[in-house]
C-alpha cells in the first residue's frame, strides 16, 4: 500500500495514514510526507474522527473491522470504502464459525464487509474463500508485493536443513516442485500425470534408490485434492518408474518450504486463468527455475528461455525436452542458472505497474470530489518511472519486516480481538454483558414507567378539567384540549437539564444526524442537540426531534440539501413552545471533532457579555472564513462562495433574488450586494450565537431564499442527480487507513 500511495500523493492526493499501532512501517509514511496518527483500539475513543473530512477511504487489512462500527452510522455511511483483503485467515474460520453456531460474528463480518463500497482482492483465489461474504462489491486487482516478502522471509530466516528433513528430504535430493493452479477443476488429475510422464526421463540421469549420492525427488503442492487423488497419482509415479516415497504430496501450508528447497518448479495446471500465478512470483523471487505452459496470463510476464521456459499446453510430452536442456548430470544446469537469476531480477517489480494504476482506475470511478478540490491526475497520466516498480527502497532501513503480517494466523487470533468475542469465544465475559444487559432493561422499565407516570399525570389534569368546567364553552374546550395535546407532544423532550436552562440567557443548540455524531455532542445545560431525523437520537437526552417540529425533514432529499438550516426552520416553527430563552445559538459538531468548538472559558465571556449586555444585540461567531482549509487563498465572500459551489454561487443567489423580488437583472452579477471586504472575516459552518428576535428575522428571510431556490433547482436536481452548485451528482485528498 505504501508504494500505491506514494503514486497517489505524487497525482494530486491528499493522504493521512490512521494505524492501531506504531509499527515499522510509520517511519516509512513519514519519510514519503505522509502523516500517520495512531488510533485507539477502544472503539468508543477511535469513534472521536470525522469522517466526512475525507473524500474517501482506502483500508487495507481485516485489523482494521474496528473503524466500521463508526462507518456503519450516519452521517458516515455515503464516505466511499475501498478494502483491500488479502489475508486468508478469516476465510479459514468462516466455516468454523457456521459449525460453531456463531451466527452473529458471521453476521457482523457480512455487516461490514456490504458497507464497503468495494472490496479489492490481489488474486482471483480469495473472492471464492470469501463467496460466504459477497455483496456484489468484489474486485480484483492483481498483483502484490507480498510474494516477494514472503520470499525474503524465509531467506532471512535461513533453515533449510530442517525443511529438507520435514519434508522427508535428503540433503543432496534434486527436488522439482510441481505447483499449480488453486482453483479445483476435472482435468487437474490428467495434466498432473503427463507432467509425471515428461519427468520420467530425468530418471536416467540418477542412480537407483540404494544409492547415497543425489537423488530425484517429486514434490506435489497439494489443494483440496481428495484422497482418491493423491493415491491415484502416486501410482501413476510408480508405473513412471519412480520409487516408493520419491513422488509426495505437500500441503498448501508449506508452500514457502517447499519453493525455497526446489531446484527447479513446474507449473502444471493449463487452466486458463487471468492473472499471473503468485506461486510462481514466489519462486522466481527465490531465484528458481520456473517452467509453466504457454498460457496467455504466463506468457504475458515470461520470456521463454530468458526469465523462464515455457511448454506446449497441448502437447505436455515436449516438457521432457525441455527439462534435459536444463538439467544435465542430475544437475541444474548453467543455463537454467542464468535463467533463474534473471528472473529473480525481474520478479520483484513483476505486475507492479498494473496493480497500481488499477487502483487509480479504481478510485477515479468510486471517489467524487467537490468543486473546490483540484482534481488529481488521471491514471493514464501517471509517468511509468512512478508505476514500473515496488518501493523496495524506503523498506531498506527497516527492522523487524518479516514480522509485519504474522499477526492473523489463525482463528484463534481473530477471536482475541475484542470486536470479535462472544459467550462461545470468551467465557468470562458472559457476566459483563449480562450486566449490561440487565442494566439496558432497566433503563427501558425506568423510562417506560416514567412515561407511564407522565400520561397519567395528564389524564388526571383532563379529567379535573373537565370536571371543574363542565359548562364551559366550545373554545375553551379547544384551548384545553390543545394545552394538553402540546405537553403530550413536548413530553418527551423534557428532562432536568430542561430546570438548569431556566434563568439562562442562552442555549446553543447542536444539529446532528446518526449515531456517528454522537461523540461529538455537549453534555452541560448551556447545549441541547436536535436531531434532524427521529431515527438516531441518543437515550435519556432531551434531544429535540426537529422532523417532529418540521415534517419537510422526513423526506431524505430535503434533509439533506437543507442540512442545519433544517434545524433552524425546526426550531423557529412555534418557537417559543420548547426555546425560552432571550439568545440562541448553534454549534455544528463537525466543529467540535476538528477542535474548534467554544472553550469553557469562551463560553463564560460569552454569558458574561450577554448579561452584560457588553455589545448589544450583537452577533457572535467563533469559525472564521479566513481561517477555513478551503480557503487557502484568502479569497473574498462572493469568490470563495464560487470556488465552494462550482462556480455557480453568485448566478443562483441572483436569480433567487430576481424570484423574491420580482426583479429582472438580466444575469448582472454586479447587481448582487456588495459583500464587505475591510479585512474582517465572516462566519462559517453555522456556528455561532444570537438574539432570539434577531433569529427569528434570520429564518424569515432564510425561508424566502430556500424557497426560491428550491423553485429554481428542484426539477433538474430531482430528476438528473446535477446541482448547479455542485460538480457531480455527489459532492463527496483522499484517506489511506492501514493497520
């Protein structure tokens, strides 16, 4: 991933690197300009980012499940994921998991992985492993280093003595490995056995099994052949002429054992596949001879008899012409020396420029960026020194490398990850969920027995009502019936934090949308959220239901092109019924994740200035346009206001102007008002605080604006996606995430 991102960063991305831990690796982000921060494995902590400060995501190991249980929530399920899964490990637990009856780890896993939007594979092998989790959102990009680093592993870590012997090998055995594809299919057996066939020649060339000098030894990487298979194989060896033992079957689990010990590797599958084999990347890394068919995935990446040899697909007996050129005297000979060298040299860049101009492929097609943002190079336009090669060289000064993706061996693993335990997987945390457990239901029977008290309350209210008037008239009915059908309605919005607003001059309400906000929402009695849906409020606050105040918010479309101005309209419809106080303020929680929202201190001269009456009926905002990222050039209102809109901010505002006032100004864009310019600054992201009274005027107006706004663009944004204001259907630097 860091040499992807270091192309990436070179066409115009911007790039943050969030890991769970600080590994050796995040010297090498800093080094190509890359900021990393290490997140928190709590995962109430970790929910603490904004993710809509990213056009996107690139996420790039299973380690990195716990950053989903924020991406699962609004407002952060529209920000583009692209996962890249190359571990096998969960693949290898999933049917563990359906025999252990763990429906819902399976059940979290199919969870996260439909919330990406694609899931990026390095072969074609692992989509099938993971078919249990397929959403419709699989793709595969060939090509990884990991084969080269797999390589490098096992030459660091130099014991082949042992592998020979666990591989029931001597220690001068000419061992051919014969691998092939990792798909199953009917003609695997018969291809298998013609290459037995061509080897048999190279029998000559070895004295017989009594003998203590070399031998010639057969290695078989096994898949999910059946037993039925292995068996009728070694027969076949035996009537080729080989003796007992010297033709066996490894498993898929030493395929780096056996590579690294081989003389020479036969890749015996023909299946036709579409993608070059990273069995074979592997061994030519090893620097081992690599003989394949002339299949177009191979012959694509091998020059036959310069990195590799290659043999007639259909007709497999030329293979043993092709062996007795490189093996002479029961050795390798100095021609297929060479050509083992020099497709070691080769190997390690192998597919290097495909894979990673198919991720820019790929994030051209999922990201969209808004109108300010300068768009990042095309991937045809990436120069090929960029591309044609791995960054082996930043990993150069690294320590302990080999050890970097050791961590998911099995499934044991994955269960110690505390995102993945359940009463099957760790018996002593039965007693804490079922603490929480009983603690949720009695916050439910507390809360509903409240209800309870309330609505009895109120019918007691009714009935003496109406019992201390019986002859009233028809309007005072009305009036009653009315009084108690706006507590029923407020009942829900009231708790004591609504007692410690009384005497306060102001209350600074904080619009949210989704569980992801959350974290991001004041607790004191000087703040009140408002939910811009009813779905996704938090328990026990006095959160307003601004859908409840304004049903215009039920419908998706308006919430979200309105976005805090749908609270503003919540809240001035019968204002005075849930606001009392004299000053209203807002603040968005998107100022509070990136640490920009009032401070204690702010907030106290700010009451102080208010009770005061220091400035007045004035209004106060603390997020300055001049200080805002987009506005790295420190443009005026009307030019920034353009930069953000695509362009288009000055033409809508007229016309919405032209419908307000019946005015025709022929598209003058002069005739707009003058914004000032004096070297002040202006308020941005909503947040801010003022008198009620002067609120009110605010809305008035507000209201006739949207209005004309939405006259103007409804029809064409309703129907074709576009919006003047924005670039592409929808305005969504670029995040890599990598663990």
């Amino acid at each position: 991933m860091i040499s992807v991102a270091s192309v990436l960063e070179a066409m115009g991305y911007e790039m943050k690197v969030f890991s769970f831990e600080d590994g050796p690796c995040s010297s090498i982000w800093s080094t190509i300009g890359i900021p990393v921060e290490i997140l928190p494995v709590d995962t109430k902590l970790l929910t603490s980012i904004d993710w809509l400060d990213y056009d996107g995501m690139l996420v790039n190991s299973i380690e990195a499940r716990p950053v989903f249980s924020s991406l699962l929530q609004e407002p952060f399920k529209s920000v583009p994921v692209i996962w890249t899964v190359q571990e096998t490990s969960l693949a290898h637990c999933i049917r563990e998991y359906k025999s252990s009856g763990m429906t819902q780890i399976l059940g979290g896993w199919q969870e996260v992985f439909s919330r990406a939007n694609v899931i990026v594979f390095p072969n074609y092998i692992l989509p099938v492993m993971y078919a249990a989790f397929d959403s419709g959102n699989y793709f595969v990009i060939p090509g990884s280093p990991a084969p080269a680093f797999q390589a490098d592993r096992f030459i660091a870590k130099n014991y082949d003595k042992d592998v020979r012997i666990s591989l029931s090998l001597g220690p001068r055995d000419f061992v051919i490995a014969m691998v092939g594809s990792q798909f199953s299919y009917d003609g695997l057996l018969m291809e298998e056995a013609l290459v037995l066939q061509a080897v048999g020649p190279l029998l000559q060339q070895y004295p017989s099994e009594n003998s203590t000098q070399t031998e010639l030894k057969v290695r078989i990487l096994t898949g999910n052949q059946t037993d039925k298979h292995r068996i009728a194989l070694e027969a076949i060896a035996l009537n080729v002429g080989f003796s007992r033992g010297a033709v066996e079957h490894v498993a898929v689990e030493d395929t780096d054992n056996l590579l690294a010990i081989a003389n020479l590797v036969i890749y015996c599958s023909c299946l036709d596949e579409q993608s070059f084999p990273g069995v074979l990347v592997e061994a030519m890394i090893l620097e081992k001879l690599v003989i394949a068919p002339d299949l177009g995935m191979i012959t694509k990446y091998i020059d036959d008899g310069i990195n590799g040899l290659l043999f007639p697909r259909k007709n497999i007996a030329m293979l043993s012409q092709v062996l007795l050129q490189v093996v002479s005297n029961g050795e390798l000979s100095d021609l297929g020396k060479n050509i083992a060298s020099v497709g070691k040299a080769r190997a390690k860049d192998l597919m290097a420029s495909e894979t990673i101009e198919g991720y820019a492929v790929l994030l051209e097609n999922v990201i969209k960026f808004p109108s300010e943002t300068l768009t990042p190079l095309s991937a045809g336009e990436i120069p090929l020194p960029l591309k044609q090669e791995w960054k082996w060289h930043l990993f150069e000064d690294v320590k302990n490398l080999y050890n970097v993706n050791e961590s998911l061996a099995d499934c044991k693993m994955l269960q110690k990850m505390d995102w993945h335990r359940n009463r099957k997987d760790d018996p002593h945390s039965i007693t804490p969920k079922i603490d929480e457990t009983f603690s949720a239901i009695a916050w439910k029977e507390e809360r509903a027995n409240g209800i309870m008290s309330a609505k009895m309350k109120l019918e007691e209210e009714y009935l003496k009502e109406r019992s201390d008037q019986p002859h009233g008239t028809w309007e005072e009915v009305y009036r009653n019936v009315k009084r108690v059908d706006r507590m029923k309605n407020e009942l829900h919005e009231r708790d004591e934090k609504e007692l410690e607003r009384t005497g306060q001059p102001l209350c600074i309400y904080e619009p949210f949308y989704g569980e992801g906000t959350w974290p991001f929402l004041h607790q004191s009695s000087l703040y009140r959220g408002i939910g811009l849906s009813s779905k996704g409020r938090r328990f026990g606050a006095d959160d307003i239901d601004a859908s409840s105040r304004l049903p215009l918010l039920n419908s998706g479309y308006y919430r979200d092109i309105l976005g805090e101005f749908g609270a503003f309209f919540a809240l001035a419809n019968r204002i005075d019924r849930i606001h009392k106080n004299s000053w209203i303020g807002f603040q968005s929680w998107r100022v509070t994740a990136r640490k920009a929202n009032l401070s204690k201190n702010a907030e106290s001269a700010m009451l102080e200035a208010i009770q005061t009456q220091k400035h007045g009926d004035a209004f106060y905002f603390w997020v300055r346009m001049d200080q805002d990222p987009r506005n790295h050039a420190n443009q005026d209102f009307w030019s920034l206001c353009d930069a953000i809109n695509a362009g288009n901010c000055r033409l809508a505002v007229l016309e919405a102007f032209q419908r307000i006032y019946g005015l025709q100004l022929d598209g003058d864009l002069n005739s707009l008002p003058r914004m000032p310019n004096d070297g002040d600054t202006w308020s941005v992201m909503q947040s801010w605080v003022m008198p009620t009274r002067s609120f009110l005027e605010f809305v008035m107006f507000s209201r006739m604006f949207v209005d004309a706004l939405d006259a103007q663009m409804y029809d064409k944004h309703n129907q074709t996606g576009h919006c003047i204001l924005s670039l592409h259907r929808t305005s969504t630097a670029t995040l890599v995430f990598s663990s």
